[in-house]
C-alpha cells in the first residue's frame, strides 16, 4: 500500500476535479518541473510522477479504476491507522483487500483470500462492499474463473452481478459484458447436462437475459431437442416451428425435421 501513489496530490487537485483541470494542471505543473523550463535543477522522478499522474487521471477508464483504488487506500475511516489494510482483520477492510487485489489484476491472490471465508464469501462481500463495488468484484472474479475454465462458478457470479444490477437505473460499465457473458455461459452448459428439464432452465435463463435472432433460433432449435427426448412430440414441433422460421436454412435442424415428421409445420 505505501507504493500507491495520489495521484491528485501530484497535479495538487481534489478528487472531484474535472477534466480540464487535470489538463490545466498537469501543464502549469510541467513548467515546474521540465528540465528546459525550470530554473534549477529537479529530481526526474518528479517528472515521471507527474506524467504517470496524467496518464492515469486524464483517460475515464483509467481515472475509474484508479479512484476504486484511491478510497480503498486512503478513506480514513476504513485505514484505522493500520499500515496495510490488506492485514487488518476488519470485515470491511478484508472484503476491500479482495477488490484491491481484483482491480490489481491480483485475481489468483484474490480468489485464494476469497475461499479461504469459506461457503458465505459471496454474502460476505456483498454485506461490506459497496453496490458498485460488490458488481465491479463479481465481475472479475467471474472472469477469473472463465479464464480458468470453471464455468459453472463463472455463472454464478455474473448472475449475482445481474441480480445486483435488476434493482439499479444506471447499471455499471461491465453490465453489458456480463450480460453477454452469462447468456452465451447458459447456452453452453445445455450442451453439457442430460437431463432435458435442466437444459430448459438454462433456456429459460438466457432467453430473460434477451436474445438476438440467431440465439433466438438456437434456443428454439434446442428446446425442440429437449422436448423431443421427453417424449412430447407436439410441444417439441411448436419450436422446431419457430426455429425454422428464424433459420430456415440452418444445417442442424435436419435431423429434428426428419424424427419429428408431421409434428412441425413446413
């Protein structure tokens, strides 16, 4: 934590500074130090500290990711004068020790402190996070696991990101990805279960997340599948129906054309 720079302090602005005083700062303050401009002799690591301030505050994506970091390290209520808020034993500051490494790209660092709460870690971040804060972890963490290839705990953390979000008007900027994430995540797993009832639900799931027409012909295709191997013809042709309709010339209904027979309108 005593390596994490402020930023603002360099370029002397609040938090709240907008953006063309991060832009009017950083030049008077380049005058200050430049080698050129300057009338005595300044350390270059004042330099560097100065166009490191700029690079991070004067682009949106940076400047959000880096004020996540900001409160964590510097809200005085959550430091208590420990010298590492990652060691404190404080809920609060354990939950934002796994953000802070999360948003380090630390991901492995932070899963392992994550398992090591044991069943309830997802309450427990959820109770000492921030709404934001809780849907920016679910996310990368949720990532992390996709990387990894566990699928299934990817889920569940994108769809707590999405229940999460349900209750909010403005969503945060992975929302979108998320989104995208879990409905293709939901698609796969009905290739991965035998039970047909399971498939539907994972249909079901991804359809209430919307769909575009391609999707929506694959749900359709698959849930002629699943109703199919239940044995129910007639509900099974209502979708290779509307399948058809939405891709009409899509190779892989062949098959279900030809078991379903006359259930399914041409």
């Amino acid at each position: 934590m005593s390596e994490f720079l402020d930023y603002y302090s360099v370029l002397g602005l609040d938090m709240d500074c907008s953006h063309d005083q991060i832009k009017k700062s950083f030049r008077k303050k380049l005058l200050e130090v430049h080698p050129d401009k300057s009338a005595f002799p300044r350390d270059p690591e004042e330099m560097r500290r100065l166009l490191e301030a700029h690079d991070v505050l004067s682009d949106a994506d940076s400047r959000h990711r880096y004020d996540q970091m900001w409160n964590i390290v510097f809200r005085e209520e959550l430091l208590d004068k420990t010298p590492h808020v990652t060691d404190s034993e404080r809920p609060a500051a354990r939950a934002r020790s796994i953000l802070f490494l999360l948003l380090e790209q630390r991901q492995r660092e932070a899963v392992q402190r994550l398992e090591d709460l044991g069943p309830g870690a997802r309450l427990f971040l959820k109770k000492h996070l921030t709404d934001d804060e809780f849907v920016d972890s679910c996310f990368l963490i949720g990532e992390y696991h996709e990387g990894i290839s566990q699928k299934s705990r990817a889920l569940e953390w994108y769809e707590d990101l999405l229940r999460t979000e349900a209750r909010r008007q403005n969503h945060r900027p992975c929302y979108p990805e998320a989104v995208d994430r879990a409905k293709k995540l939901l698609l796969k797993k009905t290739n991965k279960v035998s039970d047909p009832r399971v498939s539907l639900e994972y249909l079901r799931r991804a359809e209430q997340l919307g769909l575009d027409r391609q999707s929506r012909g694959e749900v359709a295709r698959k849930r002629a599948r699943c109703y199919l191997d239940m044995g129910m013809k007639v509900e099974a042709g209502k979708h290779l129906t509307e399948a058809v309709r939405i891709s009409p010339s899509s190779k892989a209904l062949r098959e279900l054309m030809a078991e379903l027979g006359g259930y399914w309108d041409e």
